[in-house]
C-alpha cells in the first residue's frame, strides 16, 4: 500500500510539474511578446512568485477539489492514478498542439472520468462543480472586461503623453504586473495538486481528516515552480504573438486583469484556469485597439478547446481506470 502510495504522489508531481511546464505561458507570454523580459528571465520571475504563493491566501482550492467535486468514499488509489492520467495526457497532446488549455479542469475531468468508471455518476457531487463550471464562461469574460476597462482607463489617463514614454513607464510596470498574475497562478493551480495528494491520503488511511499537510503545500508549489522554470514555449507563441500583438501598456493590463481573476477565485474556493483568465485579458487589451485587432479565428480554436478539456480529460481518465482494472482483477 505504501509504495502505491508513494508511486501515485510521484504522478501527481509529474501533472504538477507539467501544470507549471503548460501554464508557464500564462505568466510569461506577455511579458516576453513585449520584450520586457528574455525568456529565461522570464519564467525564473515566474517560477519565483509561484513557489512564494504558498504562503499566501489559504487552501480553499484544494478543498474543493480534493473533496468537493467526488464522494471520497467512492475513490481509491486506482482512480486517482487514472484521473491523473487523463489530466497529464490531455495536457500533452494540447500542449503539442500548442494549445493554451486549462491543465485544472484536465485534472478535474480525468478524476470525475475515473470515479465514473468505477462508481457511477453517483459519484459526483454535482453542487461542487456549480461553481467551477460557471467559472469556465464567468473567468475569461471577467478577464476580458476587466483589462478592457484598465486599457480604457490607462489611454484615458495618458492620452497626452507620447506612445514612447508611457511604454517606457509601463516596462517596469509590467515586472509587478507579471509577478501578480504569476502568485494567483501559483495560488490557484497547486492548490489541485495539493488536493488530489491529500484525498489520497485520507482513501489510503494515512490522514483521518482532509487536512492538507505542510510539506505538501511545499512539495507542490516547488514542483509547479519547476515546471515554469522549464516552460511550455509553444503555447507562449499562440498566446503571445497570435491573439493580438501587445505592447508593455497591453501586457501590464492583461497580467493585472488575470491577476485579480484569479484572487477572487481562490478566495471564492473555485478551481479556475488561468489560461482562461490571461487569455481574456489578452482580447480585452486587443479589442479597445479595435475589434478586428484581436484574430478571433484563433481565440475560437482556443475556445472550443477549452469546450473538449474537461469531457475528453474524463474520457482518457475512465479509459485509464478500465485498464488498470483489468490488472487489479
């Protein structure tokens, strides 16, 4: 039991590093396309403020998604290795694609698909995904409004100063702004992990209550750091230079639009995706431009595959389960 034990948190660390490696887009594309920072600096800032997250805003994430999305009591170890199978390979295969999908609802459409294998839909506690799957309209919209309403302001402001200067001030605006949305990112999204690991402790019987241990919230925020620091530089160019081309002014209203998505979500105890939320700010920056500066043709490919994550991540998970039930048996 305690080498299964070991062998499924090693996995979970593996979907943590990848959540970093996939989502470092998130925090970086913007500050890169805007030349601001290289890229090795740039996920290094990251990576920083991702780890530093875990002393900051409580767990109410990994609450949710390490009791709130699937009866405990319906869950064993082999359903958490399969959910997070079909989290890790739908990150992989959207990751190769260069897709900027959302690795927290993979992990939370692979786990559901494997308690679904294995329970039935009676599995699911249907009141904890309300709020999430609002999210997944509420978190990009929000995004997007919001950092329209910053980019208004900001020109507003600054409609007499030259282009040049208010860039030039915006530069090292935009080191706060990046270090922002990196915190809610590392806030938000090891928060899942910590989730997954502490669930199952309490299946396997090593924790009587849904406590999430110190060095777990260590472990995953460091993990998910390292996975920044390596970054996903496929989903950095989609986001980046596809979507709408960006200046430091763009950049800093985008990440600090993202940023403050991302705290009412944690405060709130959703899982939300950060892809969803920098990728709003992104056309909303874009579209106080024009409408037609922002390539829709793209954000709908972006779209629908946030559309597919969670059903296809379920699929992958409930097929995982299958397999490994074969052996179990």
């Amino acid at each position: 039991m305690l080498t299964l034990v070991i062998v499924i948190i090693a996995v979970a660390l593996v979907f943590d590093f990848l959540n970093g490696f996939h989502d470092s887009a998130n925090s970086i594309a913007t500050v890169v396309s805007t030349r601001v920072l290289t890229p090795r600096k740039a996920v290094a800032w990251a990576a920083f403020f991702n780890f530093i997250a875990a002393f900051f805003f409580g767990l109410r994430v990994a609450d949710t998604l390490g009791k709130g999305l699937v009866e405990l009591s319906a869950v064993n170890e082999y359903v958490i290795m399969s959910g997070l199978i079909g989290a890790i390979a739908w990150d992989l295969i959207t990751w190769y694609y260069g897709l900027p999908t959302s690795s927290s609802h993979a992990l939370m459409g692979g786990y559901a698909g494997a308690a679904i294998a294995k329970a039935g839909f009676s599995a699911i506690l249907y009141g904890g995904w309300t709020g999430t799957l609002i999210f997944i309209v509420v978190a990009p919209v929000m995004g997007l409004v919001v950092a329209f309403l910053l980019m208004t302001a900001v020109m507003w402001i600054f409609h007499k100063r030259s282009s040049t200067k208010v860039n030039g001030a915006f530069r090292k605006l935009q080191l706060l702004s990046a270090a922002f949305l990196s915190l809610g990112h590392g806030t938000n999204d090891a928060q899942k992990t910590m989730g997954v690991i502490t669930g199952l402790l309490v299946t396997a019987g090593f924790l009587k209550s849904f406590e999430v241990p110190f060095w777990v919230i260590i472990m995953c925020n460091f993990t998910i750091a390292m996975g920044t620091l390596f970054g996903g530089w496929r989903i950095v160019k989609t986001m980046g230079q596809k979507i709408t081309r960006l200046r430091p002014v763009d950049g800093f209203c985008a990440e600090t639009a993202g940023g403050i998505t991302l705290l009412v979500a944690t405060f709130a105890g959703i899982p939300v995706s950060t892809t969803h939320t920098i990728n709003g700010g992104i056309m909303g920056v874009g579209a106080t431009k024009r409408v037609s500066a922002v390539r829709w043709g793209v954000a709908g490919n972006i779209v629908m595959a946030w559309v597919l994550t969670i059903p296809m991540a379920a699929l992958i998970g409930a097929g995982a389960y299958r397999i490994l039930e074969m052996f179990i048996k």
